[in-house]
C-alpha cells in the first residue's frame, strides 16, 4: 500500500478520550519522549486533545495541550497527522470522529474492539480509499501484540487455529474461584471491589468483551472480513463454585476461551468456558492476564501472554501503532487489502468431537445416577469420572449435584442423552455442559 500522505516530518499527533487509556499515552508519550525520539528519529507532538469534561481531574499533565471542546473539530484538524480514538463505544460519537478524521486525511489509531468488531469491514475500507492507516493494536489483548504479530510476524504461515484468554475480568473472576474457592457472585464482588470488573459487569462476564477481540483475530489470522454476528457466545454466569473444583478434582480448570478455527467447510468462531488441563500452559495464566495461541504451519504453535487491559499496558500498544505510522508502515490494516480478503464463511460442521464435562442436579434416590450411565451407555459414551458432590450448594435433600466427565464423544450424543434424561423427568433443571478443550 502508498501511502500519499507518508510521514516524512515529525509527527503531530491528537487525542480524542482521556480516560484510562488516553491518560496512559499521554503518560507513555512525556515519561519515554527521549527514547521514542532516539528510537524514531523524530518528535511526536500532542497538538490537540478532547473529552467530555474539560474541568476534570486527570492523572496526567495536560497543562501545555490545545484543549478541543469537540473532537470532531479535533478529527479535521489540519494541524495533526495522526487521530486517536480513545473514547470508546460501538457507534456514536466514536465512529463518527473515526470515519471523520480518515475522510480528512488522517491516520487513525483506536483502542475500540465494539468499534473495529461491529464497523471495521468498512472504515479499513474507508481507510483504504483514503491512503491512510488504521491501527488498533490496543482494541485486542491490551498490552499484548498480537495484531502485529499475526499480520507481520507469522503473515506467512497458513493458520489452522487461533485461541485465547481475551478478558481479564473473567479470568479474574475464574481464578478467584479456583484458589480462594468462593462463588461466582463473592468473585465477582472482589473484582468490581479491585476495579476489574464494571459496575455493570454484563458486557464482560456474558463473553460479548472477548467475542469483539476474537472476531478481530480471525479476520487477521485466516484472510477473512471480520464477522462479530457469526460468533457462538457464551459466558461464565453459569459457572458454580462445583463445578471448578469438580474440574480441578479431575485435572482441569476452567477458562473463558476465544476460539476461532479453520475447518473444511468454513471457520468456527465461539466464545464459551472450557475445561483445558491443568498441566497446560494457558492453565496457567492467572488474574487479570490474557493468552493467545496460535498455530501455524511452518512456525508451529506459540503462546503469548500479558496484561489485557489497563492504563499503561493499552497505552504501549497504542504507541506501538504510532511508531507503524511514524516509520510510514506500509502493511495493510488487516495484513492484505480488505478488496482481497475473503468473504467470511461460517463453518456448516456441528459435529463436535470432544470429551465433555457435565454437571447435573439428580434425585438422591437409589438407581438414579445408574440410569444416567445407562443411557450414556445406549448411546456409546464412555465415562471417564462420575462424582456426586455432597458439599455442593445446589445439593438439597432431594436432589444431589453429580459430575460426569465423559471420554471423546459428540455434541450430538451428548444432546441426545440429556434429552432423553430430561423427558424421564430424572433431572432439575438444565445441566451445565462445558467442553474439554485440547490444548
Ligand atoms: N481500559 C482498558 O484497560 C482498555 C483496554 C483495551 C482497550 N480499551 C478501549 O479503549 C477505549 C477507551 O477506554 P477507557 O477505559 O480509557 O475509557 P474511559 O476511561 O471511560 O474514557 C473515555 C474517555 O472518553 C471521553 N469521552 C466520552 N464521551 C466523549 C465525547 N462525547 N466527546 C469527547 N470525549 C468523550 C471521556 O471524557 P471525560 O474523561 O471528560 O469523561 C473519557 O476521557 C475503549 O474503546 C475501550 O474499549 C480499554
């Protein structure tokens, strides 16, 4: 790609948000302007900055910047080569400040996964049109570069399978659990508590948060246009205090996973809580960190691990970017021109070869769990452990929690079996059924 507006001077850039990410830029850009200036050989200037409130304490000096009341005016500014996005929010003021400064001109630089998931298709275009770059490093994994990574670094390898830990709050949430075995409710607590997770903590704890950066990775690890509406979601409510230590009684733990993955007839994309073993290196990324893995053809697989979120950590990624367009990168926003990428074709395989883990509340009479096993039987699944939990909260007197980790079935069998427990009426409620992932 030509850039017609390369940067050859230095370059002036704006920011639009100064929350927690635009703090930490603009903190990033004082603290290290030596070293940024050594390594680029140029100065990066801060010639104009926006928010909401100007009055507003913030955690960053930003006494000598021109303030703009309306960072649209911001986004057409002729001083400034390079916009940064950093106020947030799938459509609204965000978009329309991006899809402003890339018409004036500009190259744009956001941290906005809800944006580049649900707009991305066109404003790469729109960017493309207009000879700028945009960049977003920061709108997947924080303070991990995996944009780079798949787009430059392994660009030349055939991907089959790309997965992660994409949010910090429920892997928090996960790992509280786990190591201080208390419910989903009293984790959760402690990590609003902590600041990792919203007041509201829905859009992070439902999966949709990982689902935004899993559609951004599949798009640039398999040539594909992004597609967020053919993502399978689901999150972590479901997950009980039983269930984690059942998982870990049998070797595993649980995490929240993105996955996207090649298959003959398409891609699968889907966000769900997996079991993965415990020896296993993504079993071990605790708290509010994030992994990706990524298999390739010729480099094999590789795992990349680090902070998710936050002030500092966005801000390296987001300065990343601005170091790609100082030195006037010529990669393409999503590793090849958007007119070459594939359409994205969703996967018409549902067959799903796995061993399951499933959790199911039973009457706590004599032969009830052994007409569970029978009809798994019936159905040629194999069990590989079958607990019944007597210290679970969901055990009562008349009903007992009992887990079952079966051997590698499918979905489809699987179905089949509770169905048939259901209607037999041998069991409360609907189990939780969580897949056990290979990893
Ligand atoms: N926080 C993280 O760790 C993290 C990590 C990766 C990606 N991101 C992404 O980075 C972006 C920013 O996140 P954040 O955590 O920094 O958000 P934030 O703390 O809520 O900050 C948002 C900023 O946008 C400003 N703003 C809101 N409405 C505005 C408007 N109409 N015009 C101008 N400015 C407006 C706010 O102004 P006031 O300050 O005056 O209210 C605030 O400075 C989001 O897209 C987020 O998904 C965040």
């Amino acid at each position: 790609m030509n850039h017609d507006n390369n940067v050859t001077k230095d370059l002036n850039i704006g920011i639009a948000g100064l929350g927690n990410v635009g703090e930490g830029v603009i903190n990033l850009l004082q603290e290290n302007s030596e070293l940024i200036e050594k390594k680029l050989q140029k100065k990066i200037t801060i010639k104009g900055i926006s928010a909401k409130n100007k009055g507003k304490q913030r955690n960053c000096n930003i006494d000598s910047y021109t303030w703009y009341e309306n960072p649209l005016e911001l986004a057409r500014s002729k001083e400034i080569d390079v916009f940064i996005e950093l106020i947030g929010g799938e459509d609204g003021i965000a978009l329309e400040v991006t899809q402003t400064a890339i018409e004036s001109g500009k190259h744009v630089i956001t941290a906005n996964k809800a944006m580049i998931a649900n707009h991305g298709n066109f404003l790469i275009e729109l960017a493309e049109k207009n000879k700028t770059l945009l960049l977003f490093e920061a709108a997947v994994a924080g303070g991990i570069p995996i944009v780079k990574l798949l787009k430059e670094s392994l660009s030349s390898n055939s991907i089959t399978k790309i997965y992660g830990i994409l949010n910090g709050t429920c892997n928090y949430i996960l790992s509280s659990m786990e190591n201080n075995s208390i419910g989903f409710d009293a984790s959760l607590k402690e990590a609003q508590r902590l600041g990792y997770a919203e007041a509201d903590p829905s859009f992070d704890v439902g999966g949709f948060d990982a689902a935004h950066k899993l559609s951004i990775l599949s798009s640039l690890a398999f040539g594909t246009t992004i597609d967020f509406s053919s993502i399978h979601i689901e999150g972590i409510e479901k997950i009980s205090l039983d269930d984690i230590q059942a998982a870990k009684e049998n070797g595993y733990k649980i995490r929240l996973l993105g996955i996207s993955e090649k298959k003959l007839s398409g891609i699968r994309q889907y966000v769900e809580p997996c079991l993965v073993s415990d020896k296993s290196l993504i079993s071990s990324i605790d708290g509010v960190n994030n992994a990706i893995v990524v298999d390739g053809n010729f480099v094999g697989e590789i795992t990349i691990s680090g902070l998710g979120a936050g002030s500092n950590p966005t801000a390296s990624s987001v300065v990343a970017d601005i170091f790609d367009v100082a030195n006037n990168s010529t990669v393409s926003n999503l590793g090849m021109p958007i007119h070459r990428m594939k359409d994205f074709k969703i996967t018409e395989e549902v067959i799903d070869n796995n061993q399951y883990y499933i959790r199911m509340l039973l009457p706590n009479i004599a032969g009830s769990i052994a007409n569970v096993t029978k009809s798994m039987a019936d159905h040629n699944i194999s069990l590989s452990a079958i607990n019944q939990r007597s210290d679970g909260k969901n055990n009562t007197n008349d009903y007992a929690s009992v887990t079952i980790v079966t051997d590698v079935t499918t979905n489809i069998s699987v179905n089949k079996v509770l169905d048939q427990i259901a209607k037999n009426g041998q069991v409360k409620g609907l189990p939780t059924i969580i897949k056990i992932q290979q990893t």
